[in-house]
C-alpha cells in the first residue's frame, strides 16, 4: 500500500521470521519498534544467538519494498562510508571518541508474501531526540544543545569527506545509544536522502531543478533543496543550524504554515539575507532570552548560511563557535581542538 510519501510500505512481518543476509549471516525478527515514511524496523538478533523475547534484540532491521528508492540509497551510502567489516573508517581521525554514526552490520533481500523487500541490519540505538525533547526539554540546556551540534559536525565533515551530505538532519534522526540516557553520546541515522554531491572528483554545478524542490524535512531543509539543487556541504550545516535553534527557541518562524512550501522557502531566504533578524524572530518570547543563546546561534548560522555552494566548511571553526557556548567543560572526545581531519 502507497503512503503519502509516494512509497509502498513492507506487509508486517510475524515475530522469529528468518532473514539471511548477502554475507550467509541468518537473522531472527523480533517485534516491529518503529515505522518511518518510507519503511518498517523491527528488533531482531542472530540466528545463532538464544530466541528474542519480543523486543530486546541487540541489533534492528528495516525493511522496505524492493520498488522503493530509500532503502537502497541509505544500504548503498553505508556501503560507502564504512569497511567491510561495517565499521567506520577511523583511522583517519585523531582524539575523537564519539563520532556520531551508526554501526552498520549487513543488508540482504527477502521475499514475502510475494514481495521482494530489501533489508538493512544495523546496531540497536535508543530513542530520538524529539521525544526526548519532548518528555525531558529541561535537560536541552544551551551547552547540551552545542555538545550535540559538535557531534554533528564530527558526523558531518566525516560524511563530507566521504563525498556524501546527509540531507535530513533533525531530531527523530538523532538518536541516543540503546540503553543510553547521556545526550553527549548521539548519533545521526536514516540517509535515505543521502546524496553524491562529487562526481569524478567534481563538486556537482550548482543547477535549480522544480522537480525536485523542497526534498527533506520542511520545516529543517535548506534553501539549496528548497530551490530543486543538489544539497551541498553548506547545506547540512544550515539544515544543523535550524535544528539548534529550535532547540533553544522551541518554534522557528514558519512553524504556522509548514503546508505552504514556497511560503517556508521564502522565509528561509529572507532570513538568511539577515540572520540577526532571524535570531530576533526567534528569540523575542523565549525564555532563555537573558541568556542570549541567540548570540551563539547567530554566529553558527551567520557562517553557515554565508558558505559559496561548493566551498568546503571550516568544521574546526564551526565546533568552536559551538563550544564557545558551553558553560560546562567540554565532553571528552568533543573538543573541537581534537576533532580536526588529517
């Protein structure tokens, strides 16, 4: 059946189905703990391992219909960014504990009921932010805020590198470790959007296309995707900045008219022509206005909306308008100073 995404979603699959894996690894499904627009997770372990006990599995699957594109490019952007072996390449990276992305652990097909679905296996992560920010929006401190926008920035420069931007950074992307209560350890998930923004070696033109404006989240996505253009490296880090400010805020300007896609483009535009109206917008009933988070915000989305299309971030100097905002001593792993790629 066809949700309102334009994608079909898998049938429900019955508890201690067997999946095996392209790598002859055999997988036992557990409950299903969650379902996005575009597909269905379950809990799920090894074969090998004792029997599920409906949802304390210690990995998850998500399965999608074989027609649908999102699985596939999420399956294939993991493919890139990881080694064989489904962990990340971090030999490249020095003094960095925690950097923000998943484990992936195999992918495979699986017929059902007739139907060809794709399945990924990752680890088991805890729950998003959104509903942590709902249930527990006391503990989303400025200095929490910026510790988690740094380790964003960490996922994203090693995403960049890879030659890939992210697209849908927000809250329900960002999830805690299973089990996990510490909102300095999140990591960014689901690159069902995901894109090459290098060709060759090339960074891609700069070209609007209608067909495919307003790709991502709208209230989050950047004026790149609002315009129809391929997201580039400035893009997430502009996309990063409307989700920190939302945190702080509580409501970005638009929030009133999000069915009204052009109005929310052209918000975004006249704002980002003027961040300290923005940051005035923003701020004006909040709360925490005595505290000026605004001055922080105002500088991360100064430089993030002011980046050239194909410029390359200065990450480094990103982390540390961040870290400068942050009353505690920083996370060990997170000091922008250590964070630098070779």
């Amino acid at each position: 059946r066809k949700n309102k995404t334009g994608y079909y979603k898998a049938e429900l699959m019955p508890e201690g189905l067997e999946l095996t894996d392209l790598h002859k690894t055999k997988w036992n499904l557990g409950k299903q703990i969650g379902i996005g627009g575009f597909g269905r997770i379950y809990s799920a372990s090894k074969a090998c391992d004792r029997k599920l006990n409906g949802t304390d599995g210690q990995y998850v699957i998500k399965i999608e219909p074989k027609s649908n594109g999102p699985l596939f490019v999420e399956i294939h952007t993991y493919l890139q960014l990881m080694l064989k072996n489904g962990e990340l390449k971090k030999s490249k990276y020095t003094g960095l504990s925690h950097l923000g992305l998943p484990r992936f652990v195999g992918h495979g097909r699986h017929v059902y009921n007739g139907t060809e679905c794709r399945f990924l296996v990752m680890e088991r992560l805890g729950n998003d932010l959104d509903l942590l920010f709902e249930k527990r929006r006391s503990d989303f401190t400025p200095s929490t805020i910026y510790s988690i926008g740094i380790t964003m920035l960490n996922a994203l420069e090693y995403i960049h590198k890879h030659g890939y931007i992210h697209g849908d950074i927000k809250g329900s992307n960002i999830l805690l470790g299973f089990n996990e209560e510490n909102l300095d350890k999140v990591v960014l998930v689901d690159f069902g959007i995901a894109q090459k923004f290098i060709h060759n070696g090339i960074h891609k033109p700069y070209i609007e296309d209608k067909k495919r404006a307003h790709d991502g989240t709208i209230e989050f996505t950047s004026r790149d995707a609002h315009l129809g253009a391929v997201p580039s490296r400035r893009s997430d880090l502009e996309i990063l900045g409307y989700v920190m400010t939302r945190w702080l805020c509580e409501k970005l300007p638009w929030e009133d008219n999000l069915t009204n896609l052009e109005y929310v483009k052209n918000e975004k535009l006249r704002y980002c022509r003027d961040i300290k109206v923005f940051m005035r917008d923003c701020f004006q009933h909040t709360q925490r206005k005595n505290e000026c988070p605004g001055n922080i915000c105002f500088r991360y989305m100064q430089y993030a909306v002011g980046l050239d299309y194909k410029e390359e971030p200065d990450y480094t100097y990103a982390r540390n308008i961040l870290q400068s905002g942050m009353k505690r001593k920083p996370v060990k792993g997170l000091s922008a100073r250590r964070t630098k790629i070779k």
